[in-house]
C-alpha cells in the first residue's frame, strides 16, 4: 500500500477502531449489570442474551470472573480515546495493550481476536513485541517540563493557524 493510500484509509480504520472501543465499553457496561451472578465470562454469556452478541468476550479466557475482565478490558482499552487522536497513530501500542491485558497467555483468542479486528484495520497486530506490555497508570505523575508541552489536541486534525491570526 502506498503512503498516499494509507493516508486515504487512516480516518476509516480509526472510526473502525472509535467503532470497536463503543462495542467493548457496552460491553463492560453490560457485564457489570449482571457480573456478580456468574462466576465466569463463559457462564455469564450462556446466561445472558445482553452478552451473547459481543464477540469479544468469546475470544477471551471463558473461565475469566467477569470482574477481572471489566477490570482488564479497561486497563486494555482506556488510552485508545487519547492515542487514536493523536496526529500519528501508535498502532503496535493499540494492539499491545488488549494483547497484554486481556490475553496473556491466550494465543488462540489473541489470534482470533485480531484476525476479526483486521478485517476493518489490516494492521491491527503487526510490528508487536515479544512481550506485551500495559499502558501506563492513568494517574502516574508527569514530569514538569512534559507539562509545558502544548496539548496534543491544540492543532489536530486541523493545521496550526498563523502566529498573527
């Protein structure tokens, strides 16, 4: 694919994305409703009809207690708001974080999940280290001089304005 192509394709796959992190979001929602009356994600989507239709949680440990899985999923998912509007899009650290916090030592989901996310964004997954890693704590300090930075979201997608405007 050339760049020129990609650059068509980036505002899709990144709607694909905005798309999947609402289904994963209602999805944690609804198993928060019922959590505490199933001892495990495979029992809660028998159980349930509300979860039978989130194909995420089909791909995850089904003997998962669905408290560990609201917390994991949003461990996995909660930089995805601020990364897929970032100017250039980080895409091994999407997939490294679902792949770290909801599917440690579970290749076979891992895989099937990521084959159903790359039928929308066909990169999802690619260039991933060998050992995945979580996203840094939402509340970890940050440095004084980071702090000065302008904000991330001051510019994009619009282009910077002229100084004299």
């Amino acid at each position: 694919m050339t760049k020129q192509e990609t650059a068509t394709q980036d505002p899709y796959e990144r709607r694909a994305l905005l798309l999947h992190l609402g289904d994963v979001l209602e999805s944690v929602f609804c198993l928060s409703q019922c959590a505490d009356e199933y001892a495990s994600i495979g029992e809660a989507v028998k159980g349930n009809d509300a979860l039978a239709g989130f194909t995420l949680l089909g791909f995850v440990d089904a003997t998962m207690p669905p408290r560990d899985f609201i917390r994991r999923a949003s461990g996995a998912f909660f930089v995805w708001p601020k990364a897929l509007l970032d100017e250039t899009l980080n895409r091994p650290m999407l997939a490294n974080t679902v792949k770290h916090d909801l599917f440690a030592d579970n290749a076979k989901g891992w895989n099937a999940y990521m084959e159903e996310r790359r039928k929308e964004v066909p990169w999802f997954g690619e260039d991933l280290p060998e050992v995945a890693t979580s996203a840094a704590p939402a509340h970890e300090a940050t440095p004084a001089a980071e702090a000065e930075k302008p904000s991330r979201y001051s510019t994009w997608p619009w282009p910077d304005k002229p100084a004299d405007a």
